[in-house]
C-alpha cells in the first residue's frame, strides 16, 4: 500500500485517534459486554478488526487512516470481552490460571506473527499488501472460530446467578466432598479486603441478595453495584498504591509502545537499512513471557519490598528510554526496547499478583478494568497536549524525552514510597519484638 501521509501527520494526525477513540468507547463496551453476555461483542471485535485490516489495505487518505485507528480503538476496548468470557466459563478458584494462560498465549501470537511477518519480508517472500490479506484471511478464520463459543449463562452485573441457586451449589459441594472447599473459604474472606470485620462481609452479602431480588437486571441497579463494588475494592491502601503505579507505568507503555516504531524510522530510515522490526518484537515478547512467567517462581515479599522494586526498575525502564531516544545507532536502539519492555511486564505481573492477593476473586476483572481505563485517560491527556497537531504537536524526540522522564518520575515517587513502607516495617517489627520481650521478662518475674 502507498499511504500519500507524511510521518509527520501519522504522528501527530493519525495515531492519536486510537487513543481517543479507544477512551471514548470502553466504558459502553465493558456495559454492552456484560449485557450481551460477552460472545457477541467478541464476534463485533473480530468483525473491527476485519475492517480495520482492509481500511489499512485498500485506503490511502488521512481520514481513511482515522477512520482506521477509530475502528481499531473500537477492537482494543473490546477486548474485555475477551477476558471477562473466559472468567465466565472457569471455575472461579482457576482465574488466576485462566489469566495466565490467557496472557502467555496473547504472548505467543504476537511473538509467532512477528517472526512470520519478519521472515516474510526478510526473505522477499510476500509484499506489504499481500501479507496485509494475508492477515484478513486469518482475521475471517477467527471470525468464523467465534461463532461456534458456547454461550455463557451469566455475566458479572446483567446476568448474575441468583444466591438461592448459589446456596443450592454450595450445599450440593458441601455434601459430596464433605466440608466446604478452602479456596472457597479464601474467596468469601477476601471480599473483605482484610481492612473490614465480618460485618462488612455480612452487609455486603445482604446488599447483593436485596440488589438481586429488586432486579440486578436493570441499569440503574447495575451502576448502583460497580460503584459500590468499585468503592470496596480500592477501600485497600496497599491495593490503591499497586493500581496507582498500573494506571501511570501502564499509560508510558503504551504510548512507547505506540510511537516507538516512528522512533526506529528516525534513527534509521527504512529505505537505507534492512529493517528488523518484527524480529525485535518477536524477541521483546518472547523475553517478556518468561519474565512474566519467572515471576510466578520467585520466592520475595512484595507486600514488603514490592513499593521498592517498582520504583528501582521504573528507573531502570527510563534509563532505556533515555538511551533509546538520544542513540544514533538501531541496535542499541532495539536493545534497548526489548530491555524496557521486559522490566513493564516483570513489574505489570508482580502488580497483578498483588492486587489479586488483596482482592475478592469476583470483582477481579473489574478492578483491572478501572486500573486499565485510569491508564487510558492519563494517556489520552499526554496524546492531546504533547502529540496531538492541535496540542504541542512535538516531534518523535521530544515526545520520547518526556516519556523517559515520566518514568523516571514515578521511579522516584515510588522509591520514596518504598524505603518509607519498609522503615516502618523494621520500626513496626521492632516494637513488636520489644512487646514480647516484655511480656515475657513480666512472666518469668510472676514465676519466681
């Protein structure tokens, strides 16, 4: 495909309408999802990304080129059906495995689609717009996939299962395996959030039952529950820092993410060099799995030293966004990338562990939801002032400078926050000790 655009609007005319359109969406994408029980909304999305891909292919003007970032925003928000369709068919005590699995294979298809991508360009074996149909055959086969996914009976907030037929699961539960599961024990102890007594866990469990017999079905009595849902869940200090640190690091992702391939072509223009870019990627995601994965079998207290490593690595990743930007050479270039890319998805799995720990397993995709839409809005305010022609309209090098110092400030802003929490956890732990060894000096003398 010849694009008759200049880089100069792809930046600044082009590429924001993704960000924009993906804003203004998700909210009545994550609604309509619940509502329609999900597997409609992953048909549309495939249906988007349909016209997304042929948008891409057969047009060349800047608002047909709008028109597709607006199409493929609409594809990103709906994603969430996705995820929250998989949460509707696993049992509730596998989500964490469903999530995990479910993000490797994300994972692997990007990493297979880049290397194929590359060796197909590297070996001259298709053109641009021949790999670009090739994508939409592949996109029709997953539309045609879709269609044959069971139809859930649920869903979070629309569809909710009544608490007669729930007590009626667990009392069936409880009589064949002859005490209650201790997963489950765990999920209703968690809904507490460990901040509230068993008073809480009783209102909230009356809430849901009185919601339920009112109708949990209409709208107003749906917004009533994700507000009070939403209230609950960030009621955990420890849980509004780690989601804090999500929205801000997963917002300089993003836009590095996006503007990074602007980046490589000025550093080295695609027609004097052999580009490598599929391979890079292909590498980042690949690296990025298995730190994600590694993560799951590293044995450190993150509710203790977690706050310190993501403000010592948040500076890390801004050291290679700084050499990223100011290099003359591709290959630092790209090192660099795959570097800061691996450091976002150790500290993103960590971050998800976590706020998994703190929170009640039901309201698990709402809250990485809200984390996910506070990132989106922070990155549709940086888009409008720092890239946007209408804002500052800045070129690659000054945008990318500005990411590096965002994430060089939330290195330090976390830092603080981390040698602060871990002093009071020494004092804490030494006042403690001095409390036992009181008592039990004051034991010994009443034994003598």
């Amino acid at each position: 495909m010849c694009v008759t655009v200049s880089p100069l609007q792809v930046n600044n005319q082009i590429f924001p309408v993704w960000t924009y359109s993906y804003l203004s969406v998700l909210v009545p994408v994550f609604l309509l999802t619940d509502w329609l029980r999900y597997k409609p909304v992953i048909i549309f999305q495939c249906v988007m990304l349909f016209i997304t891909t042929a948008l891409m292919r057969w047009t060349e003007t800047v608002a047909a080129m709008q028109a597709m970032q607006f199409c493929y925003g609409v594809v990103t928000a709906s994603e969430v059906a996705y995820f929250s369709y998989i949460y509707s068919v696993v049992d509730l005590k596998r989500y964490r495995k469903a999530t995990s699995y479910s993000r490797s294979i994300q994972l692997l298809g990007y990493t297979v689609g880049s290397v194929l991508g590359q060796v197909l360009i590297s070996l001259d074996l298709m053109s641009y717009n021949n790999i670009i149909v090739f994508t939409l055959v592949l996109t029709a086969i997953a539309l045609i996939t879709t269609c044959f996914l069971p139809m859930p009976q649920s869903s979070m907030f629309f569809h909710r299962k009544h608490s007669g037929q729930r007590a009626s699961n667990e009392a069936a539960k409880r009589h064949k395996d002859g005490s209650e599961d201790e997963a489950d024990k765990s999920k209703r102890s968690n809904i507490s959030l460990g901040d509230k007594g068993e008073e809480n866990v009783q209102r909230v469990e009356e809430n849901e039952e009185s919601d339920e017999t009112k109708g949990a079905g209409s709208c107003s009595q749906v917004v009533l529950q994700l507000w009070r849902d939403f209230r609950q869940c960030y009621s955990s200090r420890q849980l509004l820092y780690w989601s804090v640190w999500w929205a801000m690091a997963t917002c300089g992702y993003n836009q590095t993410v996006n503007y990074v391939q602007v980046l490589w072509e000025h550093v080295q223009p695609s027609q004097n060099f052999s580009i490598y870019n599929g391979g890079v990627e292909a590498t980042s995601n690949l690296l990025s799995a298995a730190t994600a994965y590694g993560i799951g079998f590293t044995d450190v207290r993150w509710e203790q030293w977690g706050e310190l490593a993501l403000g010592g690595f948040s500076g890390l990743g801004a050291a290679a966004l700084f050499l990223m930007t100011f290099t003359g050479n591709i290959w630092v270039c790209y090192s660099t990338y795959v570097i800061f890319k691996c450091l976002y998805m150790l500290l993103i799995t960590i971050a998800m562990y976590q706020i998994a720990a703190d929170l009640s397993m039901e309201r698990y995709a709402l809250v990485f939801g809200a984390n996910n839409f506070g990132a989106l809005l922070l990155q549709t305010i940086i888009t409008s002032v720092v890239v946007d022609s209408g804002g500052l309209g800045l070129d690659i090098i000054p945008q990318f400078t500005i990411y590096a110092s965002y994430f060089l400030a939330i290195s330090v802003v976390f830092s603080v926050r981390g040698v602060f929490s871990i002093c009071k956890a020494q004092r804490i732990k030494k006042e403690q000790l001095s409390v036992n060894r009181n008592q039990s000096e004051s034991c010994e003398e009443h034994r003598f």
